[in-house]
C-alpha cells in the first residue's frame, strides 16, 4: 500500500479517491485539487522555448553529480514585481493554492556546470541574480518546451517545470 507524506502527516492515497476535495483528511486544502489547478495554469503559460520574465530573484543550483551540479535561473513567464514567487517571508497572508502557484510557475533553465571551474558566462549572470535585491528581467531560451511538471514533496520546496537551458540573457538590471 503506497502512503502519502503531506504535512508530515500520512495520508493513505485511495483516501483521495473517495474523498474528492471534501477535506476527508483533515487538511486545510486538498493537496491533488491544488495541484491540478496549478498544472492547468502553468500549461497554459509555458507552450515556447523562450520564456521572458522577471526572475524574483531566484536561481537553482543542485547537489546531485558533484561536482558536475545542475545551475539555472528560475522565473515565471510574467514581467514585474515578482519577489513573493520566491520570498517564504511573503507568504503569511496567502492561501497555499496561491503559493503553490507562485513555486510552480517558476520555470528553470538547467545546464551542467562544473563547481571546480566557476569562471563561466552563465555563472557569472547567475550571480549577478543571486545579487539583485529587486526582480531582473531575463530572457532564457530552452532548448526544448519545458513539461508541466512539479515537485511536491516534503524534502524540498515546490519547484515548477524544468527545461535544458540554450542561452540566457539578463534583460533588464535594476
């Protein structure tokens, strides 16, 4: 029998199957229900290989393969003030289908980088984000359309689709 882990609390899965959204299982907000919703969103919104938007600013960097690590920026397809996407600090008022939606929106461009040989043009753009205290509009170019799917899971935050990263270019530094 597969278990759930959601919230530190273990939730037998054919729960959900009889449950349907009612709140069965004692959640304030169904977790299948709020990721469906914010699949379709995300779907929606992430069809090109180019993604224009405003980082908030976040950028990924793995763990996995050192010191071969997995780097890219993260950011939404939407110009803006985007800092509550990835700003925890932000989110005490907000519902947490909003903030999944926030996490699930940020789409990350993913290269391989080697952690021994840190000059590189990417890196280098990398910091420059990881810098900014405010949003820097970027542009990153895929090398395909990235798939509709996010994490969830309570090992790490949600995090939205990921692509193989062509190019990126910061657009706009405040």
């Amino acid at each position: 029998m597969n278990i759930w882990v959601i919230d530190s609390m273990k939730l037998d899965p054919s729960l959900c199957i009889l449950c349907r959204g009612r709140g069965w299982c004692g959640l304030a907000y169904c977790p299948v229900i709020a990721r469906a919703r914010a699949t379709l969103r995300v779907r929606r919104s992430v069809s090109s290989k180019t993604i224009e938007g405003s980082t908030p600013p976040s950028i990924f960097i793995g763990r996995v393969g050192y010191p071969y690590v997995r780097i890219g920026p993260a950011t939404p397809p939407l110009i803006g003030d985007t800092k509550i996407f990835d700003f925890p600090e932000l989110w005490i008022n907000h519902k947490i289908e909003d903030i999944l939606e926030y996490r699930w929106s940020l789409i990350t461009g993913i290269k391989i980088a080697d952690v021994k040989k840190p000059e590189d043009k990417l890196i280098d753009e990398l910091r420059l984000l990881a810098m900014s205290s405010k949003p820097v509009d970027v542009e990153i170019i895929l090398k395909k359309p990235p798939r509709p799917f996010m994490t969830f899971n309570e090992h790490e935050p949600p995090q939205g689709p990921r692509s193989p990263l062509n190019n990126m270019k910061i657009l706009g530094n405040p």
